[in-house]
C-alpha cells in the first residue's frame, strides 16, 4: 500500500514539473505567437503592413514544415493605438486556449508597456517589438528583447551630426507629448548638449491631433534653421506642409518612425529634404536586389500591394524569432529559448539591417541607425550606420584634460 502511494505521489510529482516547465502556446505540432497592431486607428497603414511582413514569413517557414515539426500560428489582435486596448489585446492573446509562447513586432511604445506586465505575469516573452523605446529592453528582463537602435540614440546621433554639417545655431523641436515623443525629443537634447547647445523653442501636441499651426508659428518665430520632429505619419506631413506654406522652411530629421513611402505618398513635393534615421531600407522595386525583388514579388501576389519597410520589419521581427526557434531544437521551452536568444547571432540580411547579438545581461541587439533624406520623393540613404562611440578625455591647450564627445563610429 505504502509503495503504490509513493508511485502515486512520484506520478502527480511529474506531471506537476511538467506542467510547470511546459512553455504557454507551444503543442506538439505548433508553435503559437500573437502579435498586436494598429489596424484601425492613426497608424492602420503601419500596422497592416507589419501583419503581412510577419504573415509572409510565417507561410515561408510552414511551407517547408515549421520548426522541427510544428507549424506556427500568427494570433493578430488589433489596439485601435490606444494602450488601453493593447492591454486587452494582450490579455486575450495570452489567455485564449494555450496561450502564446512570444509576443513578436508588437506596434507601439506606450502600448507595449501597457502589454508587457500582461505578458510577462503568464511567462510570455516579448520578442521584436516594432518601437525603438529603450524600455523595450530597460530595465533588464528575461522576457525582453529588442533589435532595434533606440529612439534615443538615433537622435542624439542623428541631431548632432545634422547641427555639426550645416553649423546650424537655433534648433527646435516639435513632438507628440508621450513616451514615444519624448524619446526623441531626450535624444535629440542629448545630442545637442554634446556641442555645448540646447533647443531654442520646445513645442508638443496631443497624440490624434491634426492642426499645427500654433506650434509651426511659434518655430518660425524663433528663427529655428533645424526642427527636430518627434511625429510620425500624418503629423509629420502637417507639421511640414504647414511650415512650407508659411515660408517656414528649415531642415527637418525626424525618428525611424518616419522612415516610411507613405510621407513623400501622402505630402507630396512638400516632404522633400526632410531627413530621417532608419535601420532597413524601404525595398524600392526598381532598385532592390533580386532577392529582395523576388520576396516582394510574393508578397505582391499575396496581399495584393507592394510592400513597404513596414513590411520589411514584420518580416524581419516574425524570421528572427523563426531562425532562434529553430537554433533552440526540438525541445522548446521559455528557458531554453531565452538561453539560445542569449548566445546567437542574427547575421544581416537582404533589407541590410545590422548584426544582432545578444548575451543575458545584453537585450538589446544593436545600436546602428543610418541617415536618409526624401529627394524627389524618395527616401535616399545619406550616411552608412553609425554608433555612438562614447566619450574620449581629450587634452586642452592648458595641458588639463577635458572629456569630449566621439561622435560617430562606422560600422
């Protein structure tokens, strides 16, 4: 009696460890990941992009059998871009049948920090996201991983090397007053504090807004020669068309979230000579490479349009996680996941994005951005990628040494 109680207890004792080592969305035949977009509010065009990107490499994956057998099922929610509902979104996808195994190119910076505490209460990795917010991997968590150069960085970089070209004296700043105009704005003070100069008018607006003209009369009264724009789609192409209509005209950078065919689509000749940082090209047909030329082909025939670097980083977002899954082997867990994420490497690819690498204590997969300017209505790439290269003590006349800013490090 006593010996079929132990092989009872040893029974219930294992599958009590597997239970509890079992990862969320992971069967025998499948592997499930969610991801959540914008497919209805101010940044739709963004975020259905980024569901077909992800869609597209989710079907290439499963049409040569998956990873080690399972096939991988995308869960689509869509946030409307309202944090509130990313939370649900988030809620839904990591509670419905098995859950999810990773949230992978979730849109959104304040969105993916409304999600993640969500996500990460059920164990669920948050893999890609489609923002360049340095709390995407700040602070330190075993469920983070972000490959994209941050906001911040972008634009302390990116600001600085514009003022240092053109000598420009007066500098503004116009942005959307949440976390992720915030980023850029920090950045981009950052990077002027470096030269020994700060904004000469700070301006801000509410997300959703339309009209601009009170900020833009506010710049041009101050005489800015450079603006830096924490914007993205629409507010982008008002707060310039706006400027260009009142003779404003100073040069304009803004984010990697900028960085898309639909500004120059949508403001026309007004949008050229703004500049912007990005970290993958947009796959201009006529001048890609045959690889690329053939992917967007596909995409083409699937969903019935050409393809934009949105696109691309859905792609790139939902082919990474697929390439470590596979690295990890058959036996998938969050774990082991987690342990093959902190040794691998992600070699550049045919959109020529740069290496990524992480380690447990690094979450963050590199620090390269690039600069390109919209000439003749399409965006041309103006620098090669460049990472902040720290601060070096450099010695003064007066033999004392002075710690000075290194700006750029080529990749």
């Amino acid at each position: 009696m006593k010996k079929s109680l132990l092989i009872v207890c040893c029974a219930l004792a294992a599958t009590a460890s597997s239970a509890q080592n079992a990862a969320p969305g992971v069967s025998r035949n499948e592997i499930v990941i969610g991801t959540i977009q914008d497919l209805s509010g101010p940044l739709a065009g963004y975020g259905k992009h980024i569901r077909s990107g992800m869609q597209q490499a989710v079907d290439e994956a499963n049409e040569i059998g998956g990873v080690h057998g399972r096939k991988i099922r995308l869960l689509v929610e869509d946030s409307g871009y309202d944090p509130k509902k990313a939370v649900l979104a988030a809620q839904k996808l990591v509670s419905q049948d098995a859950g999810i195994f990773a949230m992978v190119g979730h849109l959104g910076t304040a969105h993916n920090m409304a999600a993640m505490p969500v996500q990460f209460e059920k164990n669920v990795i948050n893999f890609f996201p489609i923002t360049a917010a340095r709390e995407m991997y700040e602070p330190l968590h075993r469920l983070k991983y972000s490959n994209a150069a941050t906001y911040f960085d972008q634009m302390k970089i990116g600001a600085a090397r514009l003022v240092k070209d053109g000598k420009y004296k007066k500098v503004c700043t116009i942005y959307q007053d949440d976390d992720f105009g915030l980023e850029v704005m920090r950045g981009a003070e950052a990077g002027l504090k470096t030269l020994g100069m700060q904004f000469t008018e700070v301006t801000s607006y509410k997300r959703g807004a339309t009209d601009f003209s009170s900020q833009v009369a506010r710049m041009k009264s101050s005489g800015c020669e450079m603006v830096v724009l924490g914007t993205i789609i629409r507010e982008t192409v008002g707060t310039i068309a706006e400027s260009r209509k009142t003779g404003f005209n100073p040069v304009f950078l803004g984010s990697s979230a900028v960085y898309t065919d639909l500004i120059p689509k949508l403001g026309g000749k007004f949008m050229d000579g703004l500049y912007a940082t990005m970290t993958a090209q947009h796959p201009y047909l006529d001048a890609a490479e045959q690889p690329v030329r053939f992917w967007a082909a596909k995409y083409r025939t699937k969903f019935n349009e050409d393809p934009s670097v949105f696109s691309v980083y859905g792609y790139i977002a939902a082919d990474s996680f697929i390439k470590a899954a596979y690295k990890n082997g058959p036996n998938l867990t969050t774990d082991s996941f987690i342990k093959t994420m902190d040794s691998i490497t992600i070699a550049r690819n045919m959109f020529g994005t740069a290496e990524q690498t992480f380690t447990s204590t690094k979450r963050q997969g590199n620090t390269y951005s690039r600069l390109s300017q919209i000439q003749d209505g399409r965006w041309k790439v103006t620098s090669d990628y460049v990472a902040f290269a720290g601060l070096r003590p450099v010695q003064q006349k007066d033999g004392k040494w002075k710690v000075e800013s290194e700006f750029f490090k080529s990749q």
